[in-house]
C-alpha cells in the first residue's frame, strides 16, 4: 500500500517540509511540502533526489558489530551483549580514571531527542561536559557571537525578512549552492523589485557573486577590515541611528576609537579592493529601510571567526538595523538540527537551554530539573572538537563514542584525528553508513536508524521547530539514536558506583522509597524525551513550554519562543529593543582586523580556501549514493585561477600535488576566472570512500578562534606542484554502484592518486595514476570490479608502448572497461556503456578508439547543469548564442523550472554567451 509521510529533510538548516512516498517498506517518492512555511513545496536538487539515497541497503550499517582486541576484526553482534559490552567498557575507564577520560562527539545531523538523551548522559550520567558536536565545525562562532554582542544564542530574524529587505549583504555564503530553497525567495524578491541591492563578500566569483549589484572581493581573511572600513564611513558621515545606539546598546564609543583609525582607504587596501566599492558598500547598508545580512562558513570557519561575526553584527546595531522587518544579521545554519543542539545544551561549552556551565544558579536548575545531586554538575567546561581529539591522542581521553558524524574526513589537519583514534583505548561509532572513514576505526559499530526511518524534531535556522517522521522502518538491526544512547545508559546507570550514580546522597528528593534513586533515562519514547526537554526550557530566552508533539500536528510547525499560554512562536527577536543581556542593552564589540593563522609565504605561496558545491552534501555518506547527483560535479579537483596555472605550466586536466605544513594530497586541475591571483580552491565533500587520500583536509589548519573554539577550515597556505606520475589507469564497470565502491575503496590507498566517481546510478568509473605501473594491483582491481573473463573479455596488449586494454561485455553491450597507459579512449567507452547502445562492427576495432582506428575518442561528456531535467552546459550556451534569454530556456529545455537549483548558473551563462 502507498502511503504518504509529512516530515522535514535532513540537509541543510533551511528545514524544508517534505512529502515522503512509501510503498512496500520502500522510500519511493518525494515531494515539497506546499504547507510547510519553510519551503511551501519547494526542494533543492539534494532533497529531491533523497529518495535515490535509499535505494537497496548496501553500505548501510545493519547489525552491531564488536571487536574484542584492536588485532582482530569487529563480529557480528546482538543488540544486548554490544550495549553491554559498551556500557561495561565506559564504566570501566570512568571508575578507573574519572568522568573526563571519556567523551561523546555527535552530530547537527542527529534529532534533538537524540541530542538529549546523549547531552544528558554525558553531564547528568557521567558527569562529564566532554560532549562536542560537528557544529563547532560550522556554527560556534556565530553562537558565541550571538552572545556576546546580543546576550543569547539564535538569529533575531525569520524568512520572511528574506523578502523584506530592501539591502542584502552576503557573506562568506555562496547561498544558490549551500541553501538554495531559500535563495529561490530572495530572487523572487528581487525579480518583483530590481531596486533590492545585492552586497557580496566572497574572494570567489561564485555564482552568486556574479548576479550581485556589488561583489567585494576580498582577500580571504580581512572580513573584519572590511567592516571597520565601512563603520568608519558610515560614523564619518553621520549614517549611523544615535538615538538607537543610545538607547539600547553600551560599548559604542570604545568601538568609536578603535575604527577612527581603520579608514576606507587603509581597509581597502588591506582587503584588495576599490575604496570606491567599500564606500558603496557602506552606504547602501546604512540608508536602506532594511538591511539584512546574511552569513555562513566563510565568517564562522576561522580563527577570528567570533570577531568577524561580531564587527557584522556592530553594523546592524550602529544603524539600527535589527529587530525590524527585513533587518538583522541572520546566520543561516549549516546542518538540519544544529540549533535543535544548542538548544539542549549538546556542546561542550554550555548546558541545555542556553544555560552556562560556569553559571552555579544555571547549574544548580538543571541538577534540580534531572534530579541528580545538588553540587554534582562539573563546573568545568568539556573539550570542544579539535582539543578533544587532542586529548585523545595525548591519551587523556580514554574512551570516545562518535554518532553520525565523520571526524576522520570533516575536522581540520585530519591525520591528527587518525592518529588519536589508533591511540584511543575504545572507540564507538554510532552510523548509519559503514562506507565513511571514521568507520574503520571502531572497537564497535551501532548501528544507526537514518533519515526516512526515524522520528522526533529538528530547529531550522529561524528557530522553527519541525516534526520529523519515519516514513518505513529501518533496516536490519539498526535503531534510533536515542533509542541507542538511551539503553546504554541506563546500563551505565547500575554498573556506576552508588555515589557516581546517584549524587550527592544527602540530597533530597532523589531516592525512591526503596532508596534507590530513579533513573534518569526513563523515556520509552522520542515523545517523553521531547516533553522534558520542553520543561527545561520554561522561562528562558528559548522557552517552548507551550509547544508539544500535538501542538505541531495540529498548528504545523512553530518558533521559539512559544511559551505557555502563546497562540503562535515569535518571528522576530529584540523587536523592543530589549535585549537578552543583564541590562538589557546589546554589546558593541571593538574587533581589531588580525591576518590569518597561517598567511601564505614563499615556501607556501597559495591560499587555499574550502566550499561546498551545489548537489553534495558534507562527506557524502548520503548523498555519494545518488549518481545524479554526481553530474554537475563529478570528481574532486583543484581550481586555480588561469595566469597563476599558465605561470607554472599547467593546465586543465593535470594532476597536481597540494602540500600544506601538515599533509598533502594529489588532485587533477581545474582552471577559472572565478579566484583571485595567489588563491585556490577545492570542495569540502571528497573523502577517503573517493579518493586516495582524505580528503582537503588533509592540508587544512588545526587553529581554532580563541573564543568560539571554531576551527580555521577556510584558509590554509598551501603549495602547488605538478605530479610527475607517468603510469596511468581508468577502469569503470555497470552494476551495484554502492557494492562496487565497496570493492574498490580499500585499493585506492595504495596508489599516489586514486579516484572514484559515479557516472550514473549504474556506472562506476575508476581513474588511477603513479610512478609505474603495478600489474598486481591492476588485477585486484580488475577482480574488485567484477570485469568478464574469457569469452566475455576482450583484451589488447602493446608491451612497447606500455599500453593495456581490456573490455567486458555483456551479450552486444560494453558492460565494463580497464585501460593503462593510453587512456584517451576511456570518455568513449564510458559513453558507450552510459547509453547502453550495442556496440557496431567488430569487436576488436573497440580497442582502437583514440587511436587510428574507426572511431576516435569523443570530448568528455558535456557538463550538467540542471540535474531535473539533464541539460547540459552546450545545450544553454547554443540556446543563449541564439538569443534565447532565462524565459525561453525555461519552457524549451525546462531547465530551471523543478527545483530551480541551477538558476543562478544559468543566468550566469547567459550573461557570458554573446548572441550571435
């Protein structure tokens, strides 16, 4: 039978409302959900293709797996003996060497039931606040900025301000690609009323930046140059709001003192750009009836980070812009459910519901509210992210549970995150993927139910609380998070010594009248998780004591806060002009412009900077399983702008070493216009599952902002080298796509570049380069493939020319391929097998393409852009040649008119396509 699910995506911190198709246990359709006020109807190229992540259980976790020695390999498991054995292991290391020999790193990825039942196991459990998240990765400075400045964490703007602001500056977010459902609302907004100036602050030309009124391209880094140098125009010609300032904000004459000496002119020059652009900049913010800025990584992945969100926000509140229609400064969240995190309290840094863990009144509320020992709370803040790992490493950390998160791929400089999980004494993971990297190195795997499977709530990035809901039931053996952390912990729970169990045992109240103390974990379900942690919100900034499961079923999906007694959450926060401060007043902040942690050099003379790319989603556990999703980008590359490759001899297509201080990883070149000299770029996404090596993060930097803890992923100096690897392999094979990756992944370590991609849902194709040839190597990878021998297997050898072909066929069809050495015919064979067309004529004269034989190898298969309707970058720019403008493209190619994904790109091709 059909059935049809309301629930949310689990991509980025948009939020959007989904229709989930089922039939038969199987996920088989997807929908906008046009009553969702976060998206009505609307879904990105990633969330329309969710369904294709689902498809067939291979590389799914789907039973638990123990390990009993680091020498032997990890054994099927039952649920009961694994959460034992873990709940054991954990007891173990906590009785011998205390609560902070352990830590939990999880994920913005998880609900927020599953966030807090782990948050209460580590501090309420354990006693520990060793308990981080992967939203230190991405969010930390903007919540630490938040605070700071604002006196509470959570953007005091909604979506609607999207279409209400009448200035629009952007900042380190290339939205179409990071958040693009709503980047469809801004360009709406836009088309209705041109006069809405777009600002961008990118090194890149993205696309975004190529449809902006102003693009400031800055050097990476001098974010906060920037914005003194248009603070200090801004104060020079009276443009600020001194009424606003003050009656609502205090610290704005130290502020004053500090930017009279960042002038436009000193800014621009530090920054690389005309002061002209600078002063436009200024004052388009400053006069406009609503400015609204909006930001994402390239200001939070820094380790100036919390400064640059703070000399942001100093605009907002100089101009008074904030707390009005169309105005504020709005960090749009990274992850599905990091701010469900915080507001439990799910990092290392604070307590559930925005409280302070070096607050004793904040401390003494929740040991009250979880009943455990007055006193009992540790008052020492936990180890975030980067020094967490460390403190594995160091061999502080004893014991580590990672759930549905990537470490070994996602943190910064990553061979330290390797090697502290060789040193670790145990190691859990808790995923829903085995195929990540992080996964091989766990004493025991639980498996973890995932999107489509699971229920509870997430918080989008305007604080709108959704419900999340399992459309079909997960498969195998895996579980919901919750559900897993829950039953370990109450295992934990009787193997603890009384004191470490039960607190302090003259507190009253805590006891049962058989005088043992109830359990802190009695939730049967994600519902009673939710209602207590609804509880412990009551009276704070986030209060949502008027929200329950019912409320959201009835009324849809709400905003905090949503107390008791309210008849709908508040859309905008400080619309009084009230802050969440002590007095009431926001904070002014004097932010001083510092370089970058590592700025390039003679031996290191690039800046290397990180982004996303539009149809990928984090280290691709989920959305790698998705071949369409692989068309507009089908590999890792390098781009490096064309002089600086021209300069150095190379060109598009070359593979090219990329070494920083600390790793180093091999990648093939592709050349644009769209960076600054001296810079370079790779996507965040490719990991040790794709690639030979880890990933760009190999080479990024440890440092993290001193006081968000928030690593610098953004900027690293790096050096490029052409890699001298003469020996050459591609080999792609039709069939399981996930169980081929599975096959071939373990092999790609052993060659010095090695790569994966999937050209469709069907094909896998294999690239591989090194010094010399390695024929045993080459036939386990034939044998990984599953490629034809014998009858069904054509093979050509030319020893003196160091050339191999081998191709398998299936009846009259190219059903796979290895080549060495001469590889030019591979873009050929992969069309051949791609279409699925009979091969015509000979077979032998197969071998011969590229050659001289009768048919040479074509061009590489043309780039998609619009992944709905498979069109193609010709395709537009033969249409845009002929005069065809965005209106036209729409309804004869229908590219642009599902998810609207590729808009931004199309319209920049069409402003490079001359007509003829």
């Amino acid at each position: 039978m059909k059935t049809v699910t309301r629930s949310t995506c689990c991509y980025c911190g948009v939020g959007c409302g989904v229709l989930i198709e089922a039939e038969d246990g199987r996920v088989t359709g997807i929908e906008g959900d046009p009553d969702h006020p976060s998206n009505f109807g609307r879904l990105c190229t990633k969330g329309r293709s969710l369904p294709l992540t689902m498809a067939g259980h291979a590389g799914r976790a789907l039973h638990p797996e123990v390990r009993l020695t680091r020498e032997s390999a990890r054994e099927p498991a039952e649920w009961p003996d694994a959460l034992d054995y873990v709940a054991a292991r954990f007891a173990d290391v906590i009785e011998r060497d205390g609560p902070d020999a352990v830590a939990f790193y999880i994920s913005g990825q998880l609900l927020t039931e599953d966030y807090y039942v782990f948050n209460k196991l580590a501090k309420g459990l354990v006693r520990t606040n060793n308990i981080d998240t992967n939203s230190r990765l991405c969010m930390s400075s903007a919540v630490t900025a938040y605070k700071k400045s604002l006196g509470a964490d959570g953007p005091p703007t909604c979506y609607e301000d999207i279409e209400l602001a009448h200035t629009v500056l952007f900042a380190g977010s290339n939205m179409p690609y990071a958040h693009p459902v709503l980047f469809r609302r801004l360009e709406e907004a836009k088309a209705k009323d041109p006069s809405i100036k777009w600002i961008v602050v990118d090194p890149r030309r993205t696309d975004l930046a190529a449809l902006a009124d102003l693009h400031l391209a800055i050097a990476p880094g001098t974010d906060v140059a920037l914005f003194n140098g248009m603070l200090h125009h801004m104060i020079w010609e009276g443009s600020i709001d001194p009424a606003y300032i003050a009656a609502h904000t205090n610290g704005f004459d130290d502020l004053k003192a500090l930017v009279r000496g960042d002038t436009p002119s000193m800014a621009a020059e530090i920054c690389g750009i005309a002061e002209t652009d600078l002063l436009q900049a200024a004052e388009w913010f400053a006069a406009s009836p609503a400015a609204l800025s909006l930001y994402c990584m390239g200001l939070n992945q820094s380790s100036h980070g919390t400064d640059k969100n703070l000399a942001l926000i100093n605009l907002h509140l100089a101009t008074g812009q904030i707390g009005k229609p169309g105005a504020g400064p709005f960090s749009l969240t990274g992850q599905p459910n990091a701010m469900g995190g915080r507001e439990v309290g799910g990092m290392a840094t604070m307590l559930a519901a925005h409280r302070d863990i070096g607050n004793a009144e904040d401390r003494a509320q929740v040991e009250a509210l979880w009943g455990v020992g007055a006193g009992e709370l540790s008052a020492r803040p936990g180890l975030p992210a980067v020094d967490m790992f460390d403190a594995v490493a160091e061999g502080k950390i004893k014991a580590i549970w990672i759930a549905c998160t990537n470490p070994v791929h996602s943190m910064p400089d990553i061979e330290r995150v390797r090697r502290a999980l060789r040193t670790a004494e145990f190691v859990v993971v808790q995923e829903a993927f085995e195929q990540t990297d992080t996964v091989p190195y766990a004493d025991v795997l639980l498996p973890a139910s995932s999107w489509g499977e699971k229920s509870g709530t997430v918080t989008n990035s305007e604080r709108r609380i959704s419900r999340v809901r399992a459309a079909v039931e997960p498969p195998g053996e895996a579980r919901p998070d919750w559900w897993i952390a829950n039953e370990v912990a109450r295992r934990l729970e009787a193997r603890l010594s009384p004191r470490q169990r039960h607190g302090n045992e003259q507190s009253d109240g805590n006891h049962d009248g058989s005088g043992n103390a109830p359990s802190l974990f009695p939730f049967a379900s994600e519902q009673d998780v939710f209602d207590e942690h609804r509880t412990l919100t009551v009276g704070r900034d986030l209060d949502i004591g008027g929200l329950s499961y019912e409320r959201i079923e009835n009324d849809g999906p709400q905003q905090w806060p949503f107390p008791s007694g309210a008849a709908k959450g508040s859309a905008r926060r400080y619309t009084d002009g009230l802050f969440a401060t002590v007095d009431g007043r926001a904070r002014f902040h004097a932010t001083r412009y510092l370089p970058v942690a590592e700025p390039a050099d003679a031996r290191y003379p690039f800046r290397l900077l990180t982004g996303r790319l539009r149809d990928q989603w984090h280290g691709m556990s989920r959305t790698g399983r998705a071949g369409v999703l692989f068309n507009h980008a089908p590999e890792a590359a390098l781009s490096i702008r064309r002089e600086d490759a021209a300069r150095r001899g190379l060109k598009d297509g070359d593979l090219v070493t990329v070494a920083s201080r600390r790793g180093r990883l091999v990648l093939p070149l592709e050349t644009t216009e769209d960076l600054p000299p001296g810079t370079v770029f790779a996507p965040m996404h490719w990991s040790g599952q794709f690639l030979d090596s880890g990933g760009i993060n190999e080479a990024t930097i440890g440092a993290v902002d001193p006081d968000s803890k928030q690593p610098e992923l953004k900027h690293a100096a790096v050096r490029i080298e052409a890699a001298k690897l003469p020996w050459r392999l591609v080999a792609a094979k039709r069939g399981d796509v996930l169980a081929l990756r599975a096959a071939v992944q373990p092999l790609l370590a052993e060659r010095r570049y090695a790569s994966i991609r999937v050209e469709a849902d069907d094909l896998l194709v294999v690239t591989a380069a090194d010094i010399d040839a390695d024929v045993p190597w080459t036939e386990r990878l034939h044998d990984a493939l599953g490629l034809a021998r014998g009858d069904d297997l054509l093979e050509y050898r030319d020893a003196r020319r160091g050339r191999a072909q081998r191709v398998a066929w299936d009846a009259e069809r190219v059903d796979g391929f290895l080549l060495t050495g001469e590889t030019s015919p591979a873009a050929a064979l992969i069309d051949q097998i791609r279409t699925g067309a009979p091969w015509e004529g000979p077979r032998h004269a197969i071998v011969l393409l590229g050659g001289d034989g009768p048919q040479r190898a074509r061009a590489p298969r043309d780039r998609v852009v619009c992944n709905c309707k498979q069109v193609t970058q010709s395709q537009i720019e033969q249409a845009a040649a002929k005069g065809a403008a965005l209106d036209e493209l729409k309804s004869t190619l229908g590219c642009g008119t599902v998810c609207g994904s590729c808009v931004p790109e199309i319209k920049r091709l069409l402003t490079a396509t001359t007509p003829a």
